[in-house]
C-alpha cells in the first residue's frame, strides 16, 4: 500500500469512529525491559556442553549474526517498536487495547532477535513475524525513520486530525482529503503543509524555498558533507516524502561502492504543484487551507479560554465560501452576457466587413472569457470542500449560543420567550448559529441608539420549526424586504450587504428552510424563519 493510500485509509478510520479513534500509546520503558530480558535468555542458550566442547565455526558464526542483531535493536529499538506498532494497528490489529498491543510488539521483538514467542494464534504470528522481518531489515541498512511515516503523527502535524483527550477526531481539513481524488489530494496536502511551513528545515512541511530548489535543479546528487556544512540546508525528510507521494524519484547511494549521499529527480507532473508553492500563489487550494487552519487555530483558542463572542466572529472557510459564491455570481453574470454579445456582434457584422480578423480576435476573446470562468468555477468548487458538513444539532442550544454573543450588542433590551425543548434539525451547527447572529445583529442595529427591543420566540410544529425575530426599530420599506437577502445589498451605511446574504444561504440553501422578512407588530422589522424537521439534507 503506497503512503498516499496509508494516510487515506487512516484518515477514514478516524472518521468512522463515532467518538474519535483512540491514540495508541506506546511504553517504549516497558519494551526495554522486555528487550533486555529476552537478550539475557539468547545469551544464556549458547551454554557450551557438560565436557565443555568449544563451540563449532557455524555456532561462532550464528553467535555473531546474532551479536548484530542484538546491538542493532538495542541502539533503534525506538524505531523497531514504532514502525511494529504502526503496521499492527494499520492492517492487521486495529481495534487492539494498550495492553494487546504492547504484548505483541513484544512477540515481534522476539522474532527480530530469535528469542521465539506466540501471540496463541498460528497465523497471527506469521503475520508479526512478517512485520518483524521488514522492520529488522530496516535497521540492517541503518535507515532512519521519519516522523511523517507515521500517518497518525503526520495527520496530526498538518493538522488533518485533532487530539482531545485521548481520542483523535477529523477536522474539516482531513475532511477535505478523503473528497478529493488523486493528483488534487496530493495538491491539497502540499497547500496545507506550505500554509504551516516554518522554513526549509521543516521536517513535516514544504517550505517554499524548498519547492523554488526542486524547479532550479530537478535533478540532484547531495552528499552527506554539504548536509553537515549546510550548504544543503533543506529537510531531507521532506524530500523523501514528496518521493513518497510520487512527486519526485529519491534514491539513497551505495557506500559499498563509495558513495555518500542521496540523489532525487524530480517528475514533469509535480512542476506546477511545486510552482505554486514556490511562488505563493493564491490558488484556490492555497486560500481554502488558509482559511480552514485559521478556523483550527480560533477553535484550538476556544477550548482552553471559552469565548461567548465566538459566534460573532464569522469563520474564516464559511467567508471563503461565500466570498467564492459572490465572484462567481459576479463574474458569470458580467462575463456570459458580454460572450453572448460578442457572438451576435460577431454574426451581425460578419457579412458587412473582413470576417478573417473578427474571426481571429474573436478567438482570444472567447479564451479568456472561458479560462476566466473556469477559473471562478474552480474556486467555488475547492472553497465548498471546506464547508462545515450537516449533521444533527440541537436549535435551543444553537439560538442560546447566538444569544450569548451578541449580550453585550442588544443592551438589555432582549424579550425571549423560552427556548428549551425544541427537537434536532439536520445542518451546520456553526454557520446556523452564524446566521441567527446575523440576523440579531441586524435587529440590534436597527434599534441603537432608542429604547429599543428584540424580541425572540422558537415555536415548534408538526414538521417545522418557526423562529420570529422582532424589533421596534425603523423597519425595513416593503420593496426592500426581499432585496436584503441578496449579496453586496445593506440599507445601513457602512454595511457590507454580506451578513442577510449568508442568513439566506445557510438557511434556504443548505437547510431547505425560508426566511422572510415583514413588518412586526412592535413597529420594525420581523425575520421570520422555518425550518424543516425531516427535509434537510443529510449528512
């Protein structure tokens, strides 16, 4: 299985775990002790015979191979005990407790040294046994190995997974790579490492100056000297891990023949992934990872100092998203008229005049047109990847949460009939929350500076759920009521028209519910919302 498909499958077993997947601990102390006592029992076999007969050649022989064996796992055993333990809960134990799991890792350092053990089960053991023999051969070349060879560590680094406790959870970022197929994966894991890079030396990400060197030299031989000198000063890790994902040819050279060093050439496909890199382009994949670590940040801040205004701040991927859907709306709706435009100049004109050069700048016009829009679709597609999934939440808690950020805003003068008990609904929790907060907002705005109310009621229905919104501000013009809910429209100076926009969005797009906005019988505005019990979309 290439690494790739490892990182995928892992990726896929965090996700199906209902409450996370286990992080699998490792007592390195424990398979010390272990180590020590079973070197003790393959010393202790070689007793000579009563008459004290010195040892044939070929027991010599094997003392020394053993020997080897021995001082090879005592000095790596580090690395032995964790690529052991990576294989068994990849393919072969996954499901296993700390103890199972330490037991056999103890049989497979067993097998690496001769002193034979049993997991019970005769096919289990062939199976350690094979794992064993790969991971001892790995010590016999003196092969180090690296951290991102761990998909659990490296899912982690990049932050593809989150640890709470003593469980690993997707994030939207591991999300987002299960949804892609082959090249575009390996693109987005290059956004998501490049968007963290902490320089050339970055073990776990690619840096950019990293990228630039692969297209100057794609072909290369390092020796270990300019490594030690610096003259190298790139992560060899990383290197070996773009080979692993097929971006590049890494070959380690032969010391037997004198040769100290490694060698890489890099593939045709992989130049413009790293040329993206390189250059920092802002490609859709770039931004989407920026706003996706960015949202991982806030919420990794949130968990250890709670922020009751967090609901105010919109998310860094849901604006991506609708910043997205806004250009592409903006530019089809300028571009497809202009290219339907030019064709009618161009049939129109056609008999009048020298077909040939129309014909020609026709051409490049109609290129860029189309290059232009499939740029915009492209965009739209990748910042819809990062969007929070549906699931089932509870509204009560959701509308108490949209309260609570916008206390300090509504100035006491928030009316709430209570809001307890109403039954789950099926969409995003955190941009249904974004939503509400919006429309508080607006509500909010409206009656500064009067005495002014909010008034919030939740009435639940056989099918629906209906959420009233009322102020006794100034009211929103009937010809208007509508024209609020579009992008780029605001009836408050300074407003960004962006904020009633995504209300329609969340709750019409993605939760197949309405909202309206009317008159209220405090004299203001009412945002009505419905929302459906049994018609949203599933996850």
């Amino acid at each position: 299985m290439g690494y790739l498909e490892r990182l995928r499958s892992y990726l896929e077993r965090v996700a199906r775990a209902p409450e996370g997947l286990a992080v699998v601990y490792i007592d390195l102390a424990a398979h010390r002790r272990h180590f020590a006592a079973a070197w003790e029992r393959v010393v202790a076999s070689r007793k000579l015979s009563q008459d004290d007969t010195p040892p044939e050649r070929w027991e010599r022989d094997t003392w020394h191979r053993e020997d080897e064996l021995l001082y090879n796992m005592r000095w790596d055993l580090p690395t032995f005990v964790e690529e052991v333990a990576d294989q068994l809960v990849e393919s072969l134990v996954p499901d296993a407790s700390a103890e199972e799991l330490r037991r056999l890792i103890d049989v497979a350092i067993g097998f690496g040294i001769g002193d034979w053990d049993s997991s019970g089960a005769r096919g289990l053991d062939e199976e350690i046994g094979r794992i064993a023999e790969a991971a001892s051969e790995r010590l016999k070349r003196s092969q180090q190995r690296y951290g991102w060879e761990s998909p659990a560590r490296y899912a982690f680094e990049i932050r593809a997974i989150r640890k709470h406790a003593d469980r690993y959870t997707l994030t939207r970022s591991g999300a987002t790579l299960l949804s892609l197929p082959g090249l575009d994966a390996v693109r987005w894991l290059l956004a998501l490492e490049a968007a963290q890079s902490l320089g050339p030396a970055d073990e776990w990400r690619i840096s950019p100056e990293l990228a630039a060197q692969l297209l100057k030299e794609p072909r290369r031989e390092v020796e270990v000297e300019e490594q030690l000198d610096g003259s190298w000063p790139f992560s060899l890790a990383t290197v070996r891990r773009l080979g692993a994902m097929k971006l590049l040819q890494y070959q380690r050279q032969d010391p037997e023949q004198g040769l100290m060093g490694w060698s890489y050439t890099v593939f045709d496909r992989a130049r413009p992934l790293l040329e993206d890199i390189a250059e920092q382009r802002a490609t859709p994949f770039a931004v989407l990872a920026d706003a996706l670590l960015r949202d991982e940040v806030a919420l990794a801040l949130d968990s250890v100092r709670p922020d009751p205004e967090r609901a105010l701040r919109e998310s860094a991927a849901a604006a991506t998203a609708l910043q997205a859907r806004m250009v592409v709306h903006e530019i089809r709706n300028a571009l497809v008229p202009a290219q339907i435009a030019l064709s009618r100049l161009v049939r129109e004109l056609g008999h009048a005049m020298d077909i040939e050069p129309l014909q020609r700048h026709r051409g490049r016009v109609d290129a860029g047109i189309h290059r232009a829009l499939a740029f915009a679709d492209e965009m739209l597609r990748v910042a819809n990847l990062g969007e929070e999934p549906a699931a089932p939440f509870d509204v009560s808690a959701a509308l108490r949460d949209a309260i609570a950020g916008l206390a300090g805003e509504l100035n006491g003068g928030l009316r709430c009939a209570p809001i307890e008990g109403a039954p789950a609904v099926v969409g995003p929790r955190g941009r249904f929350v974004l939503a509400i907060t919006n429309v508080l907002r607006n509500s909010a705005q409206a009656v500064a500076g009067r005495e002014g109310i909010v008034e919030v009621s939740l009435d639940v229905k056989d099918d629906e759920i209906l959420l009233r919104v009322d102020d006794n501000g100034p009211g929103v013009p009937p010809d208007q009521r509508r024209a609020i809910f579009e992008p780029g429209v605001a009836l408050r100076a300074g407003g960004s028209g962006q904020g009633l926009a995504l209300v329609r969005q969340v709750i019409e797009g993605e939760m197949v519910g309405s909202v309206v906005c009317g008159e209220s019988p405090l004299g203001g505005a009412r945002f009505e919302i419905v929302i459906p019990l049994r018609r949203g979309r599933t996850p």
